[in-house]
C-alpha cells in the first residue's frame, strides 16, 4: 500500500487528498480495511480476496480501481484519426486540450474534470460554468492554429509537473487558470473586493460566485 513516488512527487502529480477526520483511527481498530488485490468475488456475507483464505465480512466495499481519462476518451471513438488526436499513435502522448476542455480537433467534444487540481470540485465547476457560457454563444473559440499555440504555451509550464493517467496537473496554476476562464467570460479576474484582500488573502470557490 506504500506508493511508489516520494510524498513531493506524489503532491506535484495531484496525487494525494486530504482524508477524513479518525480516518487512521478506523484503520487501526479494523473498523476500516485496507487491501490491495488483483480479483476479488463478492460473497453473501462481504468479500472474497485473491490469495486470502477466508472471506472479509463487511457491510460496505470501495473499490478504488484507478481511472485512465484519456483511455476512456480515446474508446468513444471508432475512427483512427480521432483516436490518434486523443492519445497519439503511441497511445501514450498527454491529451492536449483548449483550456483543459476543447480538443482543437474535435471542438464538438467538451470534456469536465479532465485536468487535477489541488480542489477538483471547484475546478470542475468553474469549467463548467466556462462551458455553459460556451455553449450560449458568449465565449468564442479561436481557430485551430490559436487553440494549438495556447495548448503549447501551457505546456510550457505544466510539463515539469508529472503527469499520471495522461492528465495534467493544476496545481500552483489553480489561481493562474481561473484567471484565464474568468477573462474568456468577459469577467473580472481580481475576485476580491479591494486591493489589501486582493493581495493577503487567500483563493476560495466563493470569490468565483458569479458577480
């Protein structure tokens, strides 16, 4: 259960949460259990776990499967040439998206949650609210040419961060990135309401409520 990344990578590739209140607590009395396994079979009366003698009673399973976006992405496509513009020929290339939404070649295609942040409901909602002001005529996207251009120069600076499952991550760019939807909805991207709060206080989701 030990990851394979040191804790700085883990946290640079937004690969780490912030758990509940007792989380550990439940683990050591056993009220919680934590398994690895391959294959597993459900039972009358909990779980059955590859390599385990006998079954684990329980009332509640999470399975925590992993989930490889640009994979379930690409295999919406039966044509090679959108499959290709997802994941490369290699399959292996990071999904280049306009704002982390908009495939350039693809522009009748959104995809919400894509990237990770360091608070993926309020990224996830503040993409939706850009996609919905798309979608009612009042954001514009540029031509393919400008879509490409902006992907590579965010490249510029999301490529030192490790990328897992070919997303990127947001993290250290959360403010920055907001900044941008804010201005693409002809908002003001200065949320606070004056300049000392501006400076020394800090981001929240409610300073994105719509003015």
């Amino acid at each position: 259960m030990v990851p394979k990344d040191r804790f700085i990578q883990e946290t640079r590739a937004c690969l780490t949460a912030k758990l509940p209140e007792g989380f550990y607590e439940r683990v050591d009395e056993g009220s919680i259990k934590l398994v690895k396994s391959q294959n597993f079979n459900f039972c009358e009366d909990g779980i059955f776990i590859e390599g385990k003698a006998e079954s684990i009673k329980t009332e509640l399973v999470v399975l925590c499967t992993g989930f490889r976006g640009a994979d379930k992405v690409r295999d919406m496509f039966m044509s090679p040439f959108f499959k290709k513009c997802i994941t490369g020929s290699d399959n292996e290339s990071l999904c280049q998206l306009y704002r982390e939404m908009i495939h350039p070649r693809i522009p009748q295609m959104a995809v919400v949650g894509f990237a990770e942040s360091i608070s993926h409901v309020q990224t996830a909602e503040m993409m939706s609210r850009w996609l919905a002001e798309l979608l009612d005529g009042n954001i514009k996207i540029p031509s393919i040419k400008e879509m490409e251009k902006s992907i590579a120069e965010w490249d510029k600076y999301l490529k030192p961060s490790p990328s897992y499952g070919k997303r990127l991550c947001l993290l250290g760019y959360n403010i920055w990135f907001n900044d941008r939807l804010c201005k693409d909805m002809g908002w003001n991207p200065k949320r606070k309401k004056n300049a000392f709060a501006e400076l020394f206080e800090p981001y929240g989701p409610l300073d994105y409520a719509q003015s």
